[in-house]
C-alpha cells in the first residue's frame, strides 16, 4: 500500500455492531484503510451514543439491527446534535434504505462487507468533509436503491420519470428503471417541486424533461417528453401543469 502522505485527513472512527465477529472483520478491513483510525467500538446503540460524547468520532460504522436501541435510533439522535460524525450504515438488510436516506448518511453498505466498498464509502465521507456538502436542503438528492446484491445510490437530478407501481415507484434513469419500496404519495413529498411536478395519481417527471404540453381535445391535455413519448395529465394535476407552463 502506498506510504499515507502526513497531510492527508484522516477519520477517527467508531464501529458499531452487535456481533463481536462483524466488529473484528471491519476492524480487519478498517486497518487496511490509510484514511482511517479506529478509536472505539461499540456492542449496542446506547453505548455508542455514550462513546460518541466520549471520543467525538469523525464517523461512526453503524449496524442497523441491533437490540433496545437500533441503528436508526441512533442517527436519529445524532441528527440533532450540532456536532455529529458522518454516519455509514452496515447492515445485512436493504429494506431500511428508505428511512437512512433521511438521516443524511453518507452510505448504506451491505454485509458481507467488501474492502472496496467500503473504501467507495470512505472516499464519499471524505469528500462530504472536505467540501461541507451535507445535505442542507429539505428535499431528497439522492436515493440508495437496492439492486441484485447490493444498494447503488441515484442522484434524483439523473431521475426523469416516476411511475407508481403498487406500493412500490418505478425510477427511470436514462435508460434503466429501478423499483423501489415506496408510495408515489410519500416520494412526492420529499423531490423538490421546482424541479420535479405530479401530472397523474400515478406518473411524476422531472420538469426539464417535459417538452411541452399538448391539448388532445374535450379537456384532455398530455405532457410530451424529449423522447416523444405523450403521457396523459389527470384533471386533478392539470391545473398545477398549467401553471407550471404560465397558463
């Protein structure tokens, strides 16, 4: 490995996890990561909001499931203080991406750990320090979508359609889709209405990618995308389109 040059940053870290042989993996793989230094670990959610207080940690490994006080719990706790560590969560399950998204984690990284995921995860955590980009706004910019054996993460300025599909939304991203576990209600909530409009209870698209807007007669209006394709707009979001066009 190449000699860490001594002005690099450096993260103190704290793991957190329940199962003493996850711990000593990711202190193996932590070790070979020149940007990090493990100060502590932790067996439970309690004892690493104690040790945070403790060690002030630069960033905390987190495990998700864990008993009395989860991961969750934990982020969520530490989103109030003003100074808080970036938070990685570690888990073995992908279904709490949806609510980690809103602690503003860095990442959401999947067991087994691989080294160079982690390291991705690591480079992110540092880049999120170095420049003070955590995310301030109120509206999601990123979402982590689970995907074969892994989640990968899509910035929502590369989405430009949004189906609803059951209980679930289909995210377009270039020529991809991806589902995700999540209403179009709730979804809807959370995308910043400047860039992105609701145009039926079960479509939203991303307003640079609307053409124009096109009237098929007895009250009946599409949205013409950039590829051609016409989607239809419900009555009830037809008057918000409208608006949106200056009509």
């Amino acid at each position: 490995m190449a000699e860490q040059e001594t002005d690099a940053p450096v993260l103190r870290t704290l793991i957190v996890d329940d199962e003493p042989l996850a711990v000593e993996r990711m202190q193996v793989i932590c070790a070979k990561i020149d940007q990090l230094a493990v100060v502590g670990t932790a067996s439970d959610g309690a004892a690493a909001l104690r040790l945070v207080d403790a060690l002030k940690p630069d960033l905390i490994l987190l495990d998700m499931t864990m008993p009395e006080v989860d991961g969750l719990s934990v982020a969520r706790k530490l989103s109030k203080k003003a100074e808080r560590p970036a938070v990685v969560f570690v888990t073995a399950h992908d279904e709490y991406a949806v609510d980690a998204f809103d602690l503003e984690a860095v990442d959401y990284v999947l067991k087994p750990v691989k080294a160079e995921r982690l390291d991705r995860a690591i480079r992110r955590a540092l880049d999120r320090r170095g420049t003070g980009t955590g995310r301030n706004s109120e509206w999601l910019e990123e979402l982590w979508i689970p995907h074969r054996s892994e989640l990968i993460r899509i910035e929502t300025s590369d989405v430009s359609r949004i189906d609803a599909e059951r209980d679930y939304v289909r995210l377009h991203v270039g020529e991809r889709s991806y589902l995700l576990l999540q209403t179009i209600a709730g979804l809807e909530e959370r995308l910043d209405p400047t860039h992105f409009i609701r145009i039926h209870r079960s479509t939203i698209l991303r307003k640079d990618h609307i053409r124009g807007l096109r009237h098929d007669g007895l009250g009946v209006w599409s949205a013409e995308l950039e590829d051609g394709e016409a989607l239809r707009i419900g009555r009830t979001y037809l008057p918000k389109v409208k608006a949106m066009a200056g009509r």
